[in-house]
C-alpha cells in the first residue's frame, strides 16, 4: 500500500518551496549590477518569506547604528517601517545592553519576552521575540526580529527552516560584499597620458636663447621675443640648481659627447614650479665647429605626480595581493611564476624563493610527464575567465581554481592571475545544494508518479469488488493474481522513487547504465507520455559496467530529461512526430583510456549561442522567473566531474540542443 503524505512531510515541502522562493529571489538579485544591489532588498526578501512560512504578527531586520546606537530597520513584513516602532526600540535597547553597539558576540539566535516590568509605557508589553543574527566570517550583518503575541514554539523541521535561510541571506550578503569589492579593486587602474608635446630651445655656445617654439611658450608661460638673448638657465632652470646645470652645459660644449640628457626643474612666469625631461644634441658647424645645442625637452610634472599615484596604487596591490588568504599566482604565457603570495608558499610548503621562477605545473602539480601539457598550462593566456575545481597536489588539497587574464590597456595578455580557493570548508554546502535539487527532481516527479500508481489503484479495487460480490466465481482466483499484478507494479514503482529519494554516502559501486536510464525514464514515463514526447533509447551491447554512485548519476539523467522537456513543450505545445528526445550510448576511445559516452538530444528550441558558456553557471536559467532555481546543470557539472567524466553541451538554437555524458570505465573493465 502507498504511505500516504504525512503532516511532516506535508510541511516540510511547503517550508521547502518558501526556501526555493528565496534562492530564486536571491539568484534573480545577484545578476544586477554590484552597485545596484542592496542589504534592503535581500532582507526584505527574507521577512516576506518567514511571514508567509510562520504567520506571525510581524517580521523585520534591522542593525544598531554604531555611532548614534539608535535602531536602522532595513526591512519589515508587512512592509511599514514605522509601525511597531515601541517593539523594535524596545529590543534594540535590550540588544545594545547585552551585546553592545557593534553586537559581533551576538551569534546564537534569542528567545526575548518584553514585559511590562523592563519597558513599562510601551505597547510591546507581552511579546514574544524570536531574534536571529545574520553573520557570515566573523562579520554581522544586522538581525531579524520576528515576534508575536502568543508563545513562539518552533519545532526541530522549522527552526532547521529559518537556520537555512538566515545562512542563505547571509551568504548572499557576503557574495554582494565581495562582487562590490572585487568591482572596486578592478577599477583603481590610471590612465597613461596621451601624448606629450617636446619644448624647442636652440642655445647658443655662450648660453643664450637662439630660439623658443610655441610649446615652450605655453609651458613657460614666456613669449619669444621677452627670452631671446637671455641665458637659458636664468629662464629654463629654477633658481637652486642654475649653477649646477650651467656647469653641466659648459662641460658639454667643452668635451666630446654629442648629447646631453637630465631633467631638472622650471620656474614659470607666474612661479609655478614644474619638472622637464631634457634632451640636448650638439649643434654642427662645417666652418666653426660646435656653435650650440639644440634642447628638446618633455614635460614631466604630470607623469611625475602619476607617478607617484602609481607608486601608492602599487604599493595598495601588493598590500591586498600580500593579505589575500587563498593562495594567489602572477604567471607569464611562458608558465613562469613571476608572483605569489604568502598563503601560496605556506600551501606548498615551500620558501619563497622556491616557487618564484619555477613553472607553475611544477608548484601545483609536482610536474607532469614530457609530452603531456598541464591542464592548468592550457588556461594560460586565454582571453577568458576560467573557474574549475580541481586537486593541486602541489598545494595538498582541492581546491576551486579561477585563471583570470590580466589585459593590458593595448588588449594583449602578457601574465595570467590564478586564485585557488580551498574546497573544504565548502563541502557542507556542496551537499546541501545537491540535495536541494535532488528535492526539486523530486517535487516535479511526484505529481507524475501519482497519476503513473492511479491506474493499478483502480484495478485492484475493482477486482477486489468482484471478488467481494461473487466469491464463489471460479475466476476469483484469476482477479487474485490480478491483485498481486497491479500490487507489485505501484511496489515498484514506489520503491524506485523512494530509492531515488534516500539520502546515500558518497561511496561508488559498480553498476550499468542501462539500469540507471530505465529507472529514470520509469519516474518520468508519464510525465513524457502526458507531453506527448517520443523518447527512444539506443544503448550499444553490451556496455561495460561503471564504478558510480547510481542515485548522483540519475540526478543528472533526470535534470537533462527535465530540461529537454521545458525544450520540447515549449517548440511544440501539443504531441506531435517531431517532438522527440533522442538518448543514446556508446564506447567511446580517447587517448588511452575508455568512456561510455551517453548523448541527450532533444528538438526543441535550442540555445543561443552567446549563453553557452554560462549553461554550467551557479544561479544560471534560461526558464523564467519562478520556473527554476539555476543550480540543475551546476550541480550536473559536478557530480559528472567528481565521476571522473565530461558533460559538455551543443545546440543550434531553434532547432536542436545535444547534451554530452563521458563517464570512465574502469581500466580492468575497459581491457
């Protein structure tokens, strides 16, 4: 018999899709601008979501303001900032007492009563406040308040509830943090000065100004005729260092260099000091011999002072790039490591003088074999940022890799930024996102399971009524075996979508890939039939046996079907021949190794081509708002990639899109 849907369950798929609500709105938040985004909107968010999950009298956020230590309220549900204005003063007070005005050791969520003998005068008198701290690395973010007038009793399925979603918004609010701040650091680049204009002064053997041209003029601030005939030190050179270069001048003309190069101060006409680079060429005579020099001289004062802006914005990199925790390289297009920072060493274990210099696959991956190119070499000098996780053995551990190209003002790519982020601390969240898509496959499966068991439930009642109403029928026994028939069927298919269901270890097991695509297909068989979708299958035989974790691998089997559908419904609103889906299997050879290739080739819309590289993107839908949370092909990245396999895709948009599976078979299998 089917185990009906119980209260706890009941509630916890609600309590899920309020969940599911808020990651979309957080999704949806993340694609602004960084400077569009805000701390309002995604608390707002998060109080409409407890409302609405608990109704309660109220839910807001708010802060302590560190100067004035008054209340800021970021949000409220219902949305009226000034309404219960004596409650939030109230527990802001109680905050401020306990914790102080910067409330960091506030971090374990409070059960607060406000009575009449703490805040008598007030209208909050007789609430119950449930507060709960919003914090992500050591750094507060403010509070949420939700409070009701009658005794707040949450229990172990709800508070895990509210749990999750204040990690969620605080998460968020980190990720925005980081965005605004990386934006910000990439924005601190000067502008080279576009061109400068030389100063001419011709200079006669005795030190008088021959000549001045009109870029002498504008920089001087002098005419021509007010100069001409005077010494060129009394007009180009400020008062302190007249004698040294008059001296310089002299030993020019006197020995046998041709050319004179320094630079040295200017006083202008209205005393305003500035600084030329000069260059001066000897000026020839058939008949006489040396008669002057010929000054060309280039204004510095600007290119100085960028200079010195320049020094400060380096020594401000070099300061971050020092404080950054994750290990970071500064690699050249030869492979040569020409920066790292300190969590770099401490990683590899090695001296500075150790990793600079060296080839980058030799830090990270203790060197490779001749011939073979690192994987990480061949992201070396692309145009494009590269995210992938992977294990450093260089570095002892996995980590998430992001190969950033450092462009210079010309376009060209001369050195390459790697940051390797260390993946565990982010496993946990892994996990958890996993399982939240793994209960989105399941939501949509349940409606189609429940239509796929109500034909055999009708049957054995029928046969049941038969029995009942003619016992002595000599083919009661017939409707017996019927029973049984239908039985085993709901069994079956019941016991495939709890088995899909069950939380499993990570551990990898041999099995085919027949078995996981018929039971995937089997979870979704009505759902396809009630579309009208033809969906054939075309497994080569026989296929070797895989080392997988069967439940992870039909998670991807049902995302891709998932997705094929949204496809094909969306081209073709009703059946028709051509709305197929297409999933094949074959061995495939590469290098030296073998994979199991496996294609999903749908017919629907397709794709456009400027999204493809994005498809694999955390947070990433192409079905409208509301329809998806963007983390089914992420998570399908992931786990294809932790079987050691590829997942890539191909499409031509309004016409067909083609999903492609390599998973590894075993050597001993594949020989």
């Amino acid at each position: 018999m089917t185990r009906p849907l119980t209260k706890r369950d009941a509630e916890a798929l609600k309590l899920f899709q309020h969940r599911n609500r808020l990651l979309t709105s957080i999704r949806e938040h993340s694609l602004l601008d960084p400077e569009e985004q805000s701390y309002a909107c995604i608390f707002q968010r998060c109080c409409e979501i407890l409302t609405d999950a608990f109704h309660c009298d109220g839910v807001w956020a708010g802060d302590i303001d560190k100067e004035k230590g008054s209340l800021i309220v970021f949000a409220s549900s219902p949305p009226n900032p000034e309404a219960d204005s004596s409650t939030r003063n109230s527990l802001a007070q109680l905050l401020t007492q306990r914790f102080g005005e910067n409330l960091q050791s506030f971090t374990a969520p409070l059960l607060l009563q406000l009575d009449e003998n703490d805040y008598p005068g007030t209208d909050s008198c007789g609430l119950h406040c449930m507060v709960w701290p919003v914090g992500y690395q050591q750094r507060i973010y403010g509070f949420v308040v939700m409070h009701c007038r009658e005794q707040i009793n949450i229990c172990e399925l709800k508070n895990e509830f509210i749990c999750h979603v204040i990690d969620d918004i605080a998460l968020a609010l980190f990720s925005q943090d980081t965005a605004l701040k990386l934006k910000v650091e990439r924005d601190f680049n000067k502008e080279i000065i576009d061109s400068i204009q030389a100063l001419m002064v011709s200079i006669s053997p005795c030190g008088t100004i021959v000549s001045f041209n009109k870029r002498a003029e504008q920089i001087t601030g002098y005419k021509e005729q007010e100069i001409l005939e005077k010494y060129w030190v009394d007009v180009m050179i400020s008062p302190r260092r007249r004698l040294e270069f008059q001296q310089l001048f002299s030993e020019t003309l006197r020995g046998p260099q041709i050319n004179i190069n320094f630079t040295a101060p200017l006083l202008t006409k209205d005393g305003t000091e500035r600084f030329i680079s000069w260059h001066g060429s000897i000026r020839h005579n058939i008949d006489q011999g040396k008669v002057g020099i010929v000054m060309l001289g280039i204004d510095e004062t600007k290119n100085l002072a960028a200079d010195q802006q320049l020094n400060m914005f380096t020594a401000r990199w070099e300061k971050i790039f020092i404080a950054i925790q994750d290990p970071a390289l500064v690699v050249s297009n030869d492979y040569q490591i020409l920066e790292a920072n300190p969590a770099t060493c401490a990683a590899a274990k090695k001296r500075r003088t150790e990793v600079i210099g060296k080839n980058i696959c030799d830090i990270l991956h203790g060197g490779h074999s001749s011939g073979n190119q690192c994987p990480v070499e061949q992201l070396i000098g692309h145009q494009q940022t590269r995210i992938s996780e992977t294990e450093l053995h260089g570095l002892h551990g996995t980590y998430m890799l992001t190969v950033s190209p450092l462009v210079e003002e010309n376009g060209d790519i001369n050195a390459t930024l790697l940051v390797a982020r260390n993946l565990t601390a982010e496993e946990v969240l892994r996990a958890e996102s996993i399982r939240a898509a793994q209960l989105a496959a399941i939501g949509e499966l349940a409606s189609g399971v429940a239509h796929e068991i109500n034909n055999p439930i009708n049957g054995i009642i029928n046969y049941a009524q038969i029995i009942l109403d003619a016992p002595e029928d000599p083919e009661a026994t017939d409707h017996l075996r019927n029973i049984i028939s239908e039985g085993k069927r709901i069994a079956g298919i019941i016991s495939k979508l709890l088995d899909f269901a069950r939380r499993r270890e990570e551990i990898l097991a041999p099995s085919a890939i027949k078995k996981i695509i018929t039971n995937s297909l089997q979870l979704v068989e009505h759902l396809l039939k009630k579309d009208g979708i033809i969906c054939s299958v075309d497994l080569a035989d026989p296929l070797p046996s895989l080392m997988c974790n069967e439940q992870q691998l039909q998670q991807v089997m049902l995302n891709l079907i998932s997705n094929a559908r949204f496809a094909l419904n969306a081209k073709y609103p009703k059946p028709c021949p051509e709305k197929r889906l297409e999933i094949k299997g074959v061995l495939h050879q590469q290098r030296d190794s073998q994979y199991i290739r496996l294609t999903f080739t749908d017919y629907g819309v397709g794709i456009e081509p400027e999204i493809l590289d994005r498809l694999f993107d955390p947070f990433f839908s192409t079905k409208p708002k509301g329809e998806g949370t963007g983390l089914g092909l992420s998570i399908s990245h992931g786990l294809v990639r932790d079987h050691g396999g590829y997942i890539r895709v191909q499409s031509k948009l309004g016409e067909w899109t083609r999903f492609i599976i390599d998973l590894p078979i075993p050597a001993d299998k594949g020989t």
